[in-house]
C-alpha cells in the first residue's frame, strides 16, 4: 500500500469513528440497551477500513483538513470533525460517547483526572465574583479546591452545614452558579438526596453538579433523579485496575440555560473567542458540553491521551461485573467488622441503622458500594498498627481497583483540612477506609484479621474466631 493510499485509509477509518459515535448516540435501539451492553458496545461500531472490534488507538496529535475553508469551518464549529487532540480524538469520542450512554446524557469530554473533571465542571458555569453551593463531605482535594484555590480567583463556595436539601437551600442567593455533591461521600459514606438537591437547585435557577465516581452509573445514574452534570474520576471503578487516571464531564441536556439568561450569559450571549457564537443556539440541549470543551478543555487543556482512552475503555467493559463482586465482598466485610470485638464502629449503608439506609434502598436499589469506614478500638494509635499490618490489602490513597485498598484519611487525602473541617466531612482522626476489591472474600477477611491481632497486640487466633469457637461448644437446652 502506497504512503496516500495509507494516508486516505487513515482519514477514512477517523472519518467513521465521528460518524460511528453519531450513529450510536441517535440510535433509539442502541439507547434501549442495558448498562452491561452498553459498558461493552456503546461509543462504537467495527471500522470498516480495517474491521477492527476494539476501538482502534488514534495515537496523533492532529488531523488534516480537507481544504481552508474546512479547517475554518472546523474551528469555527460549524461542522463536526476532529482538528487538534487536546479539543478531541477519535479514541476519546468513543470513551466519551460509551460513558454518556451509561449516564443517560447527551455529550461528555473525558479530561485527564477526576480533579480537572471537577474544576472544568465549575469553571464552566461561574465566573468572578460568582459562588456555588456545596455540601460538606467531599474528598479531600476537592474541597482544597473549592476552598483555597478557586477563590483566589474570585468563585467561592458556600458549604452547608449538612447534605440536606434544607441546608444547601439557605445559602443558595443571586451569585450563585451551581449546587454541588458526592453521590456517595468519599471517605464519609453519605448518600445524598439528589432528588431533594436537585429540586432545590431548580427552584433558585441553577444546576446540579454531581461527583458518581464512587456509585458509579452501574449503581446510581443521577440524571434520572434530576442532576444536570456528572462526574466522574474514571481512575477508580470505571478504570477499576489503578493503572490509568482520566477524569470525564456529562452534560445531562436538560438545564434550561435559556430560561435564566443573567446568570448563566457563557452559555446565552455571543462569545467573542467564536466570533459571537451563542451555544444555546447552536447546540441545544448539549451547549453546557459544547462549551466545556471548546472553552476550558481548549485553552486549559488537561488532555486525556489516546492510549489512556483505551485502558479506561477495557476497565469499563467488565464494570458492570466488578460492580456485583465489589457490593458482594464489601457488605460480608462490613458484616464481619461490626461482629468483631476489636472493632469501635463501622459505617456501612448497608446496615438498617445506618442514617443513609433509605437513600441507599432507593437510589441504589439496596446495593450499598463498597467503600466503608471503621475504627478500631484503641483510637489513633491502634488503627495504625492495624494499617501497617494489612498485607493483602494495600496501603494507598486510589479507590475503586480490583484489589482491596486501605488508607488513613486524616494522615492523607485530608490531611490539609482543619479540625473542624474534618468533622464536617465526616473524617474521624482513627478512621480507616477500605476499598474492597474483587479478591476471595475468605482472603480478604483473614487479612483484615489478622492486622486486627496486630493492631490490640492479641495472639494469633483472633478473639472473634474464639467467640465463635466457644458459641459453637455451649451445649444447647
């Protein structure tokens, strides 16, 4: 094959990918289907240059043009089309289009962390001297950057003194720009209310941002229940084997940017970088996504490579059921912390008595995840022999992987936040949170054990065994 012929099959194969995404997304058959056919089809269609089933790899930084009159058109968004990676790539548009199907939105832009996901998801909608409205339990450099680096330029955050929609409602005034929470609180465990948040944040003209990273849309698609914007830190469980990180934005297409003009002019007045374009005019239901990757991915540029698109695309084809073994292992977990002696407490969603338990019944269906929190007893001091005993279970501060991971929050992803700020997210100085993979639950359970001998100094029979053992020798009456 000649070097053209090369070049010419090339721009074809790209060319279809556009056109592949296009299909899926308007395909009304292909949008019935469910969440595990989705995780493994959605996004894409074989090549027909090549035949390729897996999504091809568009390792290039640029795209040729047709002609100067197509690249304008391209850069003036007047067609559809690739012209530069850091604004789009063939191998993110599928990624992009598979997670939006999951979400049940209309346009996504996958960006390199969940952290950028974040900021572009803010950044989007405010502006100085604006606000948003957030609850309290965050993940530690999330509320870093609602807290100290955002308002350095001028977007500040109002926390509220709970996740309850009562609360955000009391701060929501005439410069705020956006409600934003957890689905589930990380490290805290909170489920929120989003339907509750949602009509809130409608009823004072905003939109709902919502960080899915720790339901994940195979447990929670918060758009159902009224969210506008979703998140996502595609490292932990959509990834779900800590090799990759990348982050990804969903606009949800049902914000009526039009109705409330004066707070959101970004996305209803001309933009003078697009000679006036007006993004509610040109694109719809799908300006919010439009305007995050023309405008912040464009110019901030935190890119997700190719080859990142890739791995994270493998890790979601098996979500669905990593997500059944993840729920599994994380409630027999949960289960044989709170009946263990050595054990203080234990917060689960899963337990009846749990303040979230409702909210885990109706928006996860009594699937609670499995990211818990416990303390042993013996405080701080305790806890850290526990933490460095654990063997199996890997010390470190990632989430959502296939194998059970376990950090101290205060010492680590917190360790920034103040004392009162950790008391309002939910962090206790002895917690420890495990993220419990996919590993034998036998396994995972005698590991965990035996850093709970080591963390009381107790022999190598644990005392729960022994209670168990003596239970079972009590004659009966």
């Amino acid at each position: 094959m000649s070097d053209q012929s090369r070049h010419s099959a090339a721009q074809r194969a790209g060319r279809h990918v556009r056109q592949a995404v296009d299909h899926a997304t308007a395909n009304p058959v292909k949008n019935r289907l469910k969440s595990e056919t989705i995780a493994i089809h959605g996004g894409y269609e074989v090549e027909p240059t090549t035949k390729a089933v897996a999504v091809p790899i568009y390792q290039t930084a640029a795209y040729a043009f047709d002609s100067a009159d197509h690249g304008a058109a391209l850069f003036n968004l007047e067609v559809p089309g690739f012209r530069y990676s850091r604004i789009g790539n063939p191998t993110n548009a599928v990624l992009e289009q598979r997670v939006t199907q999951l979400e049940g939105g209309v346009d996504a832009v996958s960006v390199g962390s969940g952290q950028a996901a974040i900021a572009y998801a803010v950044l989007n909608v405010t502006e100085l001297g604006t606000n948003i409205v957030s609850v309290p339990q965050l993940y530690g450099t999330t509320h870093t950057l609602f807290a100290h680096i955002l308002p350095r330029q001028g977007i500040t955050t109002r926390f509220a003194a709970s996740d309850s929609p009562a609360a955000i409602a009391e701060l929501i005034d005439k410069n705020t720009r956006a409600v934003f929470c957890e689905s589930i609180g990380n490290p805290a465990g909170n489920i929120c209310d989003i339907e509750g948040l949602a009509a809130v944040a409608h009823e004072h003209g905003v939109p709902l941002i919502v960080d899915n990273t720790v339901a994940t849309p195979i447990l929670l698609k918060p758009i159902d229940y009224g969210a506008d914007v979703v998140v996502h830190s595609l490292t932990k469980f959509m990834g779900g084997h800590g090799t990759t990180l990348g982050g990804i934005v969903i606009d949800g297409g049902r914000f009526p940017w039009a109705d409330h003009c004066e707070r959101f002019a970004m996305m209803t007045q001309p933009d003078a970088s697009y000679h006036g374009l007006v993004y509610t005019d040109h694109f719809g239901d799908a300006a919010y996504g439009a305007r995050c990757r023309s405008v912040c991915q464009r110019t901030l540029g935190s890119v997700l490579a190719p080859l990142s698109a890739f791995l994270l695309l493998q890790g979601i084809e098996t979500l669905a059921l990593r997500i059944e073994r993840h729920v599994e292992n994380g409630r027999k977990v949960a289960q044989f912390l709170r009946d263990d002696p050595r054990v203080a407490w234990v917060n689960y969603t899963g337990f009846r008595d749990s303040p979230y338990y409702q909210l885990a019944q109706h928006y996860l269906r009594g699937r609670p995840p499995s990211l818990l929190t416990f303390g042993v007893k013996g405080g701080f001091e305790a806890g850290k022999r526990f933490y460095d005993a654990l063997g199996l279970v890997k010390r470190l501060v990632n989430i959502g992987d296939a194998k059970s991971l376990a950090c101290h929050p205060a010492s680590t992803t917190h360790r920034q936040m103040s004392a009162d700020e950790l008391k309002a997210a939910g962090v206790r100085p002895e917690m420890i949170r495990l993220s419990i993979g996919i590993e034998h639950i036998v396994d995972i359970i005698a590991d965990l054990d035996q850093a709970l001998n080591a963390a009381l100094c107790m022999t190598n029979v644990s005392m729960a065994f022994e209670h168990r053992l003596a239970a079972e020798e009590l004659p009966t009456a």
